[in-house]
C-alpha cells in the first residue's frame, strides 16, 4: 500500500515550512570541512542572542552512565555530555569524527583502525586514550554490569561469547598498538559498526571515577564526560544543565552556551511550559491536542525509525493457521487508523521495516475484505463452517493504543463477521504476558536500535529474544544469516527483501500498521536543527537567532 | 499518659514490619520484574542481573535479606528506577520536598478552613454562612486533579500570576503556591464544616451561656472560651488529615511536576523497583504512624477527659 495523498501532501507542507527556516554557510575558518561549513550560521545574527537552549527530556534519567543507558531520553543527554568515536551527522545521521579524527575500513569490511586525536580529553582536561575505549567496552562486555545494550557490541569478535559464556576478556577483538590508535576486528562484515561506534553504549567512561565509586560514578559531583557539553547541575526531577566544554576538541565551534533538560514526564504539563515561552524544545506532544497542534507552526512530525504493529501468537489455535493470519491483516484499511483517528502523518504500512539506508521496503498484503473473507472461509469458518472461536487482542493502556485497537477490532467486525475482545493492562503486566507468550494478538512496535534494516530483521529468527510470537521458519533464518555475512550493499538488501517477502507476505507472524512519526514543538528561533528519522539532534550543531 | 506514650511507640515498629511484610510479598507478586523492558534480555543476562539484587533466590530468602538489611537500616539501592543511586540517598532528596509542600497545605487549610468555621458558627444559617459551607463543601467535592489544571489554566495560562508547573527548590517559593492551594483545598473545607459544627455543638452549653451573660462579645466566646473545645474534632480529624497531606501530595506532585516522594512512590511500583518501593512506603508508614500519635496526644492536651 502506498502512502495515502493526504499523508503526502502532509509531508511536503511540513518539509517546505522547515526548509525556510534553515540558512546554512559559516564564519570563515579554512581548517573546517565543507560539511561542518555548511551546518554553521550564514552570518552573525545569532551573535547577542542569549545561546541557551531548554528542552523537555520527558522524564528523568535513569542513569548518566552512558553504558547503561536502554532510553531515549538517556540518549539525549549523553548526545551532550559524551562522546564516542564517531559522532552523527545532524541531517544525515553518517558517521562525523568524533573522538577520532578519520578511520578505515578493511576491503572485507571486517577490520576498522581508528585514529584518535592527540588532544581527546575528559571534560576535566585529562587526556582520553584508545585504551579507555577498550576498558569501557570491556566493562560494557562484563556481566556484573548489567549493561542492557550490551549486545550493540556483538559483531566485534567474540564480544558475545564474553559476556554470554564467560570467555576471556583477552579474547575481545580489540587492540591498542598506541594511546591514539584502536583496531577493532569484527565477527562479520557489519556496514552499520560506525553507527553503532556513535550510540551510547559504545562511548567511553572515565574507568578511574567507576573504580573508585562504583556503581554511584555518574551522579553529580562525580560524573565526567568527553562531549561537548559538561555537567554543570543535576537537580533530579528538577532540571539538568550542562555547560559548553572549553576541553572540548571542537569547542570554537560549539555556539550554544548552555543546554538544559528539564524531567516533566506529564506531556500536558509540558505543553503548558511550552506555551508560556520556558521551552524551546518539547520532543513529544499530547496526542489529544493534534487539532491544536496543526495550526501551531512550531508543530513538526516526521518519518520515524519505528513500526507500530500487531504479534500474532502462532502456535495457538486459530492464528497458527497462516489463512486466518492473513484474513486479519487483509481486513484492515490502515489508512483509517493514521487519517482519522492518529491523523498526525502516520505512514500507513503493510509492510515491517521502514525505509532506511538503501533499502526499500516490500509491500505486504493490501486491504481487501473480499480476499479476505475468502481466505477465513477456507480456513473453515464463517457461514457453512465452523464459528469463528474468541479471540483477545492486549496491550498496554494508553488512550493512543485504545483507539487504534478499537478502530482494528471494529473492521474485524464489519469486514470478516468476527468479534475480537481488548484486554488493556499496565505495562509490566503487558510485557509479561506478551513474553510468556500468553496472548493471542498482541500489539507492539519496534524502534530501530541503528541506521540499518538488520535492526528489524534479525528479531525474527528462530527462537530469538525479541520473536515471541512463535513463529519460526528456517528458510528465514536461512536468509537472515546469509544477510549478516554479505558485504555487498546490494546483494545484501535483496537478502532483506526476500526476509520481509516472507515475514509479511508468506507467513504473516505479524501484522503491520503503521510506521512512526516524531512529533514535536520547536520554536523558530532554534537553528541547527534538522529533521532525521532518529530523532536524533546533537547540541554542537545548534544555535538561536 | 507516660505509659500510653511507651505503649505506642513499641507498637509503632510492629506496625511498620506487618506493613513491611505485605508490601514485599504484594510487589513479588505483581507480575515482570523491574528489569522488563521491550527489548528482549538475554536469559544469561537476565540471571547475571537478578543475582546481582539477590532477586534469583527463594522468595523468603530474599525476604530474610530484606528483613537483615532493614535492621542495619540499610535500604539497598535503587533496581531500575535511578541505577546505581541509594534509595536513602533518593528519600532524603525528595521527602524534604514532600513535607515541604504537605507543611504549606496544611498551613494553608487551617488558615482558611478555622476562621471559615468560626465565622459560620456565630452567625448560623446567615448568607455567609450558607455561602462558606458551599465553597467547602465544593472543595471537599472537586477531585484534586481538577482543582490542579483549573488553578494552573487561571492563574498561570491566562493571568501569568504564578508558573504552573515544575519546581526550583525552596528559594523559589512561587512555585509552590498553587500546588499548595490545590492541596489544601479539600482539608480546608473539611477542618471549615468540622469547626462550625464543633463550635456550633459547644456555643449551645451552659457555661457558654453563662459567659454571655456575664456580657462578653461573640467573638471573645466563640475564640476564647468554645474553641478550645469546639476544636476537638477538628484535631482529632488533623491526624489522619496530616497524613492524607503529607501522603496525598502524591496527585499534586503529578499534576505540577513536583519532585516529591509521592511521584517516586509510584513511579517505583510501576517500575517493579522493589527496593524503592519498600523504601517509600516504610517512610509514609512512619508518617503516618507519628502523625497519628501527635494527633492523640494533642487531643489529651485540649480535652482532658480523653486522657486515660
């Protein structure tokens, strides 16, 4: 299925009124590379405007340890106070040097040698070398940890033997010939590694500070970072400043002054705060308000990483019989869900993995009740047959996924003849059930962990953490394994096709809805910031005019 | 009254391990566990994690730990929550605002909720009095969670009086205004209703009677001779009101992005952060406790026919 115009005409509304409010070009400065000159104010307006930045992170951290770090709004502060190897582009999301100043890649794509620079240093001004990055993956690869995100370092070698089966540390595939030089040597040609070198999980942490206080390093008055913003105030659920780090490699360029993240994790109360001008940034909005919303023109929404979909539990009676499977996902007009019940840009989607570096997706299986009904009656139900058995749909109570579940049992409905039950429980509940598999439909979504397809493929093999649907098929994993040995980029996203070929036109473990959108608030007067399917928006690259 | 003062204070730790206990075995109960995300955790991991907290042995093993640290007045540290923070060191950051913001409420309820009484009790049945039992009773009435946004859209979107939402630590008083009125509203219309009915009950006896024969003015009655029993009820309800205040901030901390003990309380239990959650709810059992006794022995202290 293709986007509806609506949606269409939605985006090019949106992108056109962003694109306006963008000037690039910079101060001069011949050191700098034409992609940074380009990210840099086009003249001195900005100059006398206060550069503090105020965002609402939406919830306080769990943690500042950027190893153990699993959410976004995590994500956002070590994007400020740390720094990994890598940086992201703010348009793109490419690979921008970070702690290393260049890189190469093997031909095989299996070894990377990066370059660190001779100055890197913590925001104290202590030097940072190659071998803190190999004693933070180290620590990162050590159960006692309990980094959650440990597997972002899996395809470096034997990194998931250490911290899944105890085998030496020694044996990681890390070396340090000199303080500014790291050679890492993957398990199998991995075209994301560089991405994955940008994510938190993989950034350094000052081992001498963890030695000494433990798991209490990161709190205020013992935190320190490499990024470039430094830890200024940290008054939990009250606010989070950080400062410009004048240790920073690249603080000549940095314009903002200061970037402060407050916790309000009630989005109304946020909205409110936005309202009355103490928020430049507002990252999510109340999803009641999207008729207020559209006639803002701080409103953004874009593209998303993510896919909002249905798990069908297919070793249980009806729905481990693909016709039935099919039925339900034939039955349901996607364009209803994102035009008028979420009607915030949502892409309506028939298929899983949303459109990303290179690849293009497969579409599924369109709306078609007639199909559909056929499909149910040689499965053996409905008129002549057997009677449909009860089926229950859970999630997670929320008034978004309440609409939506009610707009997809409705079709049911009407199209198929069949009455589905709605089971709204809280979320830990919800994760239990849906882990023990004890549902039959359940509702879900996926958020991409980095900038490639294989983050949404490989949940789907055999038996795999994040399947839970029971679905199982070896020509998948087939496929899958023979995707993550392939270098070549083409061959390699036809290996994906043939996957989402199978898993949403085949065999139909899941039902897909729609794919993401990120929506926001953000005054005109922030500059530097561009729209990603991540969301992601490092702080170096901002300034207010 | 020394050895009812002993008698309740020994019963006070009894009270808090029976609370104690049924909280640890309700929240093992609840189905996932603190570290449930939508990630999948490997199985190797996910037994590394829940050694690591003790959290893989039998559950009255687990609690036998809980009950030895307890006696060490150790809390342990917060699972998943705030990782790698105390779950003292997250008590003594937030009670202090709690009590804060529960003080000013209750300030403000007796400041508004007394005098309210008082004037209805001389002159019963006026249009004032009918009008200040209205309010009261609305205060009463009105959930805080609409008090809240109602306080927040007049006053802070629309008049640009006051902030509506967040906290800056105590320096900044003008954030807390309107959470404490939102909070005290309710209490305030309640200790209004219990005054005027205390006092109306007290202002009917016979040395009431006598005082206004001897001359002396309504006012000079009702403060000086039948409040001091007229207030018996208004006390005796200040406990648990105390309580209720201090405890029931818990919406108020919500609504206004208060960083208080209520939000950690149930931020914890949806989190499945035992240990945070044991943590709390042992400091609002103690408040809970010691206000009670207060209340009693304030009461002994106005009436002396409670004292036995």
């Amino acid at each position: 299925m293709q986007p509806s115009a609506a949606a269409i005409a939605f985006w090019l509304c949106l992108l056109g009124c962003r694109a306006a409010s963008q000037d690039a070009a910079a101060p001069a400065d011949a050191a700098l590379p034409a992609w940074r000159v380009a990210l840099m104010p086009s003249d001195a307006r900005w100059r006398g405007v206060a550069q503090d930045f105020i965002f609402n992170n939406d919830t306080e951290p769990q943690t500042l340890d950027p190893a153990l770090m699993t959410g976004t709004p995590e994500g956002r502060l070590a994007l400020g106070l740390c720094e990994g190897l890598v940086g992201y582009d703010p348009q793109t999301l490419q690979a921008r040097p970070g702690v290393a100043q260049r890189w190469e890649v093997s031909p095989d794509g299996l070894d990377y040698t990066f370059h660190l620079r001779p100055d890197a240093c913590w925001s104290d001004g202590t030097p940072l070398t190659a071998a803190d990055f190999l004693a933070s993956w180290q620590r990162v690869l050590t159960p006692a940890t309990g980094a959650l995100y440990a597997y972002q370092l899996y395809p470096v070698q034997n990194a998931e033997d250490i911290h899944l089966h105890h085998h030496a540390m020694a044996d990681l595939g890390v070396r340090i010939p000199d303080a500014q030089t790291l050679l890492v040597h993957l398990a199998y040609p991995c075209p994301y590694f560089l991405d994955l070198c940008a994510f938190q999980t993989l950034m350094p942490v000052p081992m001498a500070r963890v030695a000494r206080y433990g798991e209490g390093w990161a709190q205020e008055g013992r935190f320190l970072g490499n990024g470039p913003f430094r830890l200024q105030e940290w008054k939990p659920r009250e606010r989070l400043v950080m400062v410009a780090n004048e240790h920073y490699w690249d603080h000549a360029h940095v314009l903002l002054h200061s970037v402060t993240a407050l916790p309000y994790d009630n989005v109304e109360t946020a909205y409110e705060k936005y309202q009355d001008g103490s928020l430049d940034w507002m990252p999510s909005v109340p999803p009641g308000k999207i008729n207020d919303l559209l006639r803002n023109p701080d409103y953004y929404s874009m593209p998303y990483l993510g896919t909002y979909f249905y798990r069908f539990n297919c070793a249980k009676p009806p729905l481990d019989d693909v016709r039935v499977r099919k039925a339900l996902a034939l039955a349901v007009d996607r364009a209803v869900i994102t035009d008028h019940v979420l009607r915030a840009g949502q892409i309506p989607a028939t298929w899983f993995c949303p459109d990303v570096a290179g690849y293009h997706h497969v579409d599924g299986l369109a709306y078609d009740p007639v199909a559909a009904r056929q499909l149910l009656h040689a499965a053996g139900y409905g008129p002549g047959g057997k009677p449909f058995p009860a089926l229950s749909l859970i999630s997670n109570s929320s008034n978004a996924h309440k609409q939506v579940a009610e707009s997809v049992v409705q079709q049911w409905q009407a199209n198929l003849g069949i009455t589905v039950g709605l089971e709204f429980c809280e979320w830990k509940v919800y994760l239990n059930r849906v882990d023990t598999h004890d549902y039959q439909i359940a509702r879900a979504s996926w958020i991409g962990d980095y900038t490639d397809p294989n983050t949404f493929f490989d949940m789907w093999v055999t038996d795999g953490g994040n399947n839970m649907t029971g679905w199982s098929s070896p020509a998948y994993d087939r496929l899958l394994d023979a995707s993550q040995r392939e270098a070549d980029p083409q061959k390699r996203m036809a290996l994906f096709h043939q996957q989402e070929q199978i898993l949403i036109g085949q065999d139909m473990p899941i039902m897909p809805l729609y794919i993401y959108v990120n929506q926001g608030l953000l005054r005109e007067s922030v500059h530097g910031w561009y729209e990603n399917i991540r969301d992601i928006h490092p702080y170096q690259y901002l300034w207010m005019q | 009254m020394g050895a009812y003062l002993l008698r309740r204070l020994l019963q006070a730790p009894l009270i808090l391990l029976v609370l104690a206990s049924l909280s640890f075995v309700i929240m093992r109960l609840a189905p996932g566990g603190p570290f449930a995300s939508e990630r999948a955790m490997d199985p190797e991991v996910a037994r590394e994690l829940a050694a690591h907290y003790h959290l893989d042995e039998p559950i009255t093993r687990q609690y036998l730990h809980f009950l030895s640290a307890l006696a060490h007045a150790d809390l342990g540290m917060s699972i998943s929550t705030y990782r790698g923070q105390s779950v003292v060191s997250v008590i003594l950051r937030d009670l202090p605002t709690s009590l804060l913001l529960g003080a000013l409420g209750l300030l403000l309820a007796l400041l508004i909720g007394v005098p309210a009484g008082v004037l209805g009790a001389m002159r019963p049945q006026s249009g004032g009095d009918a009008l200040s039992m209205v309010v009261a009773l609305t205060a009463i009435s009105m959930p805080t969670f609409v008090i809240g946004p109602l306080l927040a859209l007049v006053f802070g979107l629309w008049l640009h009086w006051l902030p509506i939402a967040g906290y800056q630590g105590c320096s900044h008083p003008a954030y807390l205004v309107l959470p404490a009125i939102a909070l005290s509203a309710p209490f305030a219309g309640r200790i209004a209703r219990l005054t005027r009915a205390g006092l109306l009950d007290v202002m009917s006896q016979d040395f009431v009677r006598s005082a206004r024969a001897k001359g002396a003015s309504e006012l000079r009655i009702a403060v000086r001779h039948a409040l001091r029993l007229g207030f018996a009820p208004v006390v005796s309800y200040l406990g648990p009101a105390v309580a209720a205040i201090l405890t029931g901030s818990l919406v108020i901390e919500q609504v206004f992005q208060i960083p208080g003990l209520g939000r950690e309380f149930v931020i914890s239990a949806f989190n499945r952060d035992f240990t945070l959650v044991m943590g709390t709810v042992l400091v609002y059992g103690l408040v809970l406790i010691l206000c009670n006794l207060l209340a009693d022995l304030a009461l002994a202290m106005l009436d002396p026919r409670t004292r036995r």
